[in-house]
C-alpha cells in the first residue's frame, strides 16, 4: 500500500465559497487522485441555476466540475 501524501484542499476562485466544505480534495501518494465533492447548480453568484430544468442543472453542475478540474 502506497504513502498518501500532500493533500490539497480545491476551492476554485471562480466558485462559491462554502464554510467547512472544499469543492475537491487531491491526494498524491504513488499516483494523484482528485476526489470531487457532491456538486448543484449554484454559480459564483450562489444563484441556482436551471430551477425547473434538470437540463440547464445538469449543464451547470458540469461547468462547476470543470471550473474543479482546470484548477488541479
């Protein structure tokens, strides 16, 4: 089993900022993993996006995992 190391806490500038929650968390050990926190349709300006459309929720909790990704 692998030494797990440098775990880095992922909250992207471009994001809502949660008390007590990271959007993401990266683990390196003998590779680097990204574990992604459960994500909704909220922008950087906490507004809900898609209300009733499970399209356009589903579109911005995309643009979130990315916005995670291109940051790690």
């Amino acid at each position: 089993m692998g030494f797990f190391h440098c775990n880095k806490l992922q909250n992207p500038k471009n994001m809502i900022i949660l008390r007590g929650y990271s959007h993401a968390i990266s683990v390196k050990g003998n590779h680097e993993t990204v574990y992604i926190g459960g994500q909704n349709a909220v922008d950087e300006n906490e507004v809900l996006i898609g209300k009733n459309s499970l399209e356009n929720q589903t579109a911005q909790i995309l643009t979130n995992i990315e916005k995670i990704r291109c940051q790690t």
